[in-house]
C-alpha cells in the first residue's frame, strides 16, 4: 500500500510542478497555458464532488478499482501528451485534475479499513506517510534534472513509468480477510 501511493506521490507532485512549463515548450501559447492550467482547481473540485456523491458508500473493492482506473487514465492521457496538441493538454488537466479529487479520499479511507485495531493505524498511516510525503518532495526535482539533462517527452516518459508503479501497485492491495 505505501509503494502505491508513493509512486502516485510522484506524479501529481512532479506534474504540478512542471506540466505547464511544458505546454508552453510545446509551443501552446501562454494564454491558452494559462487557461488550460485553471481547468485543474475546478476538475479537482468535481473529481471530489463524484467522490463525494457516488463513491461514498463504496467497498474497499470498488474503491481499489477507482485507484486502478484514476492511475490508468493519468497514464494513459500523459501517453497522449506525446502527442500534444491543445485539446489534449486540455483533456489532461481536467483528468489530472480529477483524478487528484478522487485520491485524497480514497488514501484515508483504505488505510482506515487496511487495519481492524486503532492502535496500529497510527503506525500504518506513518508508513504509508514517510514515503509518500518524500516522494512529493523528491518529484520536482528529479523531473528538473530530467527536463535539463533530457527532454519533456523524457520527463512525460518517467512520470508515465510512476503512474504504471503506482497502478500496478493498486492492482496488487487486496481487502483484509473478515476475521471471525
């Protein structure tokens, strides 16, 4: 569970940092940067409001195939950005945007039904916070280093590969047996 919400650490926390800057290299003019960087605050806020609305009372495996889904959607729309055209950094930013309204929840709520005892879940969300919280300040940097020493479809690339990790890593949480 750590590694997966670790490596999905990286991508918002690296793109966040960088997508715009790399629209703008793409040669996407700095209004329409500018606008398609304020479609992220209004697609995070209904990504929480379908949170909010439709995943309430949701299993833990249904929730697990959100984060499959929300990890699979980043991956795939930063596969399209090779591609990049105004309409899909557009359709990026609102699915990047909504994927990070979906996440924050959901984060919570699987560590929370992961453990049975209130003991432990302090322990947990402690290691599940440690790496997460490291990988969100290491993110920008690496992709830094990247862009400079590589390029922006190198830095697309390695977001992309975290965005994979963290999917696979999804994939592999399985609820906790009922114990009797």
């Amino acid at each position: 569970m750590a590694a997966a919400f670790a490596a999905y650490a990286f991508v918002p926390s690296g793109l966040s940092a960088h997508l715009l800057a790399i629209f703008g290299r793409a040669g996407i003019d700095a209004a329409t940067v500018v606008a398609i960087g304020a479609l992220f605050g209004p697609a995070q806020v209904r990504g929480a409001h379908l949170r909010a609305r439709y995943l309430r009372a949701a299993s833990i495996r249904s929730m697990s195939r959100a984060s499959r889904s929300e990890c699979c959607c980043v991956a795939f729309a930063l596969l399209a950005l090779f591609g990049l055209t105004v309409a899909s950094a557009a359709t990026f930013a609102v699915m990047f945007g909504m994927a990070n309204g979906l996440h924050h929840h959901r984060a919570r709520r699987r560590a929370a039904r992961a453990v049975r005892r209130r003991p432990a879940m302090a322990h947990l969300m402690g290691r599940i916070g440690g790496p997460y919280l490291a990988m969100q300040a290491i993110a920008p940097l690496a992709l830094a280093f990247v862009a400079e020493r590589a390029s922006d479809p190198a830095v697309l690339a390695v977001v992309a590969a975290f965005a994979t990790v963290a999917f696979v890593a999804f994939a592999a949480i399985r609820p906790p047996k009922a114990t009797r």
